[in-house]
C-alpha cells in the first residue's frame, strides 16, 4: 500500500459527485470535519471484520437494513428506536429459525449520500440539479434548495454522531436484552397477521431461558446485547477522506462508519472509490448487479482483497428475480475457483422495483422474497453460502412495497407513502420477510438432508 494515501483517490476518474460552487467553504468545512472525532473506533471495525469472517463460512447470519436515504428530520428517539426494534425483532426470529448468531448492521448514522441515475431533475419544464441526499442539498424543488451546500457535511456528522449516541445508550440501557423483547412491538405490527407466529417465537425463547435458569440454578441473564454495527454507502469521497484516520499500528481506517460499501453505479475498476476503498481497513460491501461479469468480479476482489482476507469482503448481489438464476452462478463458481471466501449477503431489493402506471416507484414482495429463495437455493447447490441479507426498511407505518400478508396494492401506495428516493418494506412486512427467510432455509436445508440420506443409502 505504499502507492495509497487517503488523496490518492483523486488522481482516478470518479463519478456521482456533488458539484460545489463555493470552493473555499467546502475546504474549509472539510478542514473542520478532519479535526472532529471519529465516529466509530478501530477496536469495533476489527470486531465487525472477524464476525463477517464467521458468517462467511456459514456460522453466523448477518442482518443489514434501514432506510434507502436517511433524511436529517428523522434524527429523533422514536425514529430510531423503531428502526432498532424492527431490526431486533427480525434478528430474534433469525437466530430461533436459524439457530445461528445473528450479526446486526443498521444503514443508520450516515446514509445521507444517495447515487442518482440523471444529473438533474425537470418538473413543469424546469431543470434542476437532482437530489443527492440530505448531505448534500435539500428535496425541496427550488435552485436555492438543490445548490449543493458544503455546510450540510457538518450537519452529516452531527447528526450521524447523534444518532449513535442514542444507538449506545439504549443498547447500554438493555434496550437490546432478551428481557425487555416484549418492548421491542411496534403499535402496527402487534396488529398484523406475523404477530402470533412472532409472540409463539417468544413464548419458546422466554421457555428456553427459564430450562437454563434451572438447569444452572442460577439467573442466566440471556441477552442480545450485542453491538449494533452501522453502514452507508461511502459515496460521497471528500466526506468520507476527512474522517479516515490511521491508528497506532499504521493502519488507515474509515471512522465514519463500521461498514463501508461501494454501490454499483461506482464500483467500475480503477475508479476513484475504489482507489479509496483498497486502502482503509474496514471490511468493505460491494453491490453486484446482474451486468456484473465473473471477470469483472476478480479483478474487483484483487484490488480490494489482494490478501484473501477473512471478514475483508461483502459482496451483496442484487440481481433481480427474474435474473438470479443465470447471472449469480457464474460469478460464485468464479470466487470458489479461486479459492476466495467472501461473505455473500443478497440485496433482493433494487434489483426488484417497478414503477406503477401512475408513476410510483415500488416493489413487489413476492419478487423480493423470490429473489431470496433462489439466491438461497444457488448457493446450497454450488456449496457457498449465503452468510446475509440487506434491505430497505423502516419501523414506520408506510405503503411503499406492494404485496405480503396485508395484501398492499397499488391503490395502498397513495396513503402513505413517505420515501423520497427508493421504496421500503414496512415493519410488518419486515417481520413477515424474516419469517419467510427461515421458513426457505429450513426447506432447503430439510430437502440436502433428505438428498445426502438417499446418496448414502
């Protein structure tokens, strides 16, 4: 690495960028963020890094979800202590339906940049610069609001650094335990068709706690209190080369967040984030879309991951339904050729949005859960494994996916649809994918024992 330096990604060609007008403010903002902080440390990313290692050889799951584009407005309790509760009701009915520990990766406190496919924006015959996200301008459609405003990166910051500080005092606070789970119903989940299969999973976990109890004589204090590892896209470069900082050992980390990605509009070889991303030490996600070619794969994984180190690698396919099935196998036989043991998380979100006849973006539910049986079913056949899964969601009560046990239609979309970039699953839904997921695995896993006792026969 003695040809990277936290700049070097500027000699690259780079894309998805804000174009500042104001220069002089943007170097002076970006010389106050260098002099913040940090957000994470380096002892939580190494952390995160060895339990990815875990999951990618099948011993541990690992969650990631939130919302597609964190709006500043949302950094409030009940904002993100629903995100939280979601999360933690999904990963309780993983880790009883899988029998695994199950890794927690929120895309909370950051995800404020957001690639965009056009440059600008037309409404009624006026053109403006599209929306990036909250860190960069404003949703509002007018030329002041859409300026991108160098100032918004200390409010990133700000509010990025709020939030997890809320994040660590009510894990801290045994918001997170196993024996305040009963706290962790949403008001709209406790009403939806998931909730008596949710509230059997707790009876048989309360039951499992208090056999432990006897058979220790003691209070066995079960508890999730694990961390709640955070994520984002690392679009924006000159936000995110402020916060990267080099420990005592040398080592360049990414302090503003645990988890890093690099989405698909970007993730091009010998490109400016990927030159960024070869030289911090934090585990590094990379989104795969359908187009993405085994060839372009390797090249990707020896630029990121000359080491073939374990936890290093996230690859988080999101391939579509209808296209999994042809363009995942190739590149999982590719990495198994070479020896690579990535973890394999499965996006089934943006591979799978439509729009409706009236102009709405949404996703069908059916196609995301489609999309997860067969990724699931690929990688049992090929002897991978499918260490996790990452989705858009929100602990509100919002219309923006149609489709699951409520039966959300088109018409629904128009009552509460609040996202202003990509459709989310609601908690309901949320809570209703976990279960499908273990429901799949469980499936296939029964039918590979049934297969192996055959053979053997």
């Amino acid at each position: 690495m003695s040809n990277w330096s936290p700049d070097s990604w500027l000699n690259f060609q780079i894309a998805q960028q804000a174009s500042y007008q104001n220069q002089e403010q943007l170097k002076e903002v970006l010389q106050e963020l260098a002099m913040l902080p940090p957000l994470v440390s380096p002892q939580e990313i190494d952390d995160l890094k060895a339990k990815l290692a875990s999951a990618a050889k099948g011993e541990t799951f690992v969650l990631q979800g939130g919302d597609c584009a964190e709006l500043f407005s949302d950094c409030n309790a009940q904002a993100i202590s629903s995100k939280l509760k979601i999360l933690l009701q999904m990963s309780l009915v993983l880790i009883h339906g899988l029998n695994k520990p199950v890794i927690k990766v929120g895309r909370m406190a950051g995800q404020y940049a957001k690639p965009r496919s056009a440059e600008v924006e037309q409404i009624n015959g006026i053109s403006l610069p599209c929306y990036r996200g909250d860190l960069i301008n404003s949703p509002q459609f007018t030329a002041q609001d859409r300026e991108p405003d160098p100032r918004r990166l200390l409010k990133g910051y700000s509010f990025a650094s709020l939030t997890l500080n809320y994040i660590r005092t009510l894990v801290e606070n045994k918001f997170a335990d196993f024996s305040d789970m009963a706290n962790w119903d949403l008001d709209f989940v406790s009403h939806s068709a998931q909730a008596e299969e949710y509230h059997q999973i707790l009876q048989q976990i309360r039951h499992s706690i208090e056999l432990l109890d006897n058979l220790t004589n003691h209070h066995a204090n079960a508890s999730v209190k694990d961390k709640i590892y955070t994520c984002h896209e690392a679009l924006h470069l000159q936000y995110e080369q402020a916060l990267t900082r080099k420990d005592e050992s040398g080592r360049w980390y990414n302090l503003s967040t645990h988890l890093p990605w690099i989405g698909m509009r970007t993730a091009q070889e010998n490109s400016a984030h990927i030159e960024y991303m070869r030289g911090i030490s934090n585990p590094i996600g990379i989104k795969l879309s359908a187009s993405t070619s085994a060839e372009q794969l390797l090249k990707l994984c020896n630029s990121l991951d000359p080491d073939n180190e374990p936890g290093r690698l996230v690859l988080i396919t999101r391939m579509g339904e209808d296209r999994v099935r042809q363009t995942l196998p190739p590149l999982i036989r590719a990495l198994l050729n070479e020896g690579r043991s990535p973890l394999w998380c499965c996006d089934p979100m943006h591979g799978n949005t439509s729009v409706t006849k009236s102009g709405i973006k949404t996703r069908r539910f059916d196609a995301i859960i489609g999309e997860v049986t067969e990724t699931l079913a690929i990688h049992q056949k090929l002897g991978s494994h499918l260490g996790g899964v990452h989705f858009e969601l929100t602990g509100e009560h919002v219309t923006e996916c149609v489709g699951g046990a409520r039966g959300l239609t088109e018409i629904d979309l128009q009552r509460a649809y609040k996202s202003l970039v990509d459709p989310r699953l609601n908690a309901d839904q949320s809570l209703e994918m976990a279960m499908q997921i273990v429901k799949i695995h469980n499936r296939l896993r029964s039918r590979e024992v049934l297969k192996n006792n055959q053979e053997s026969a």
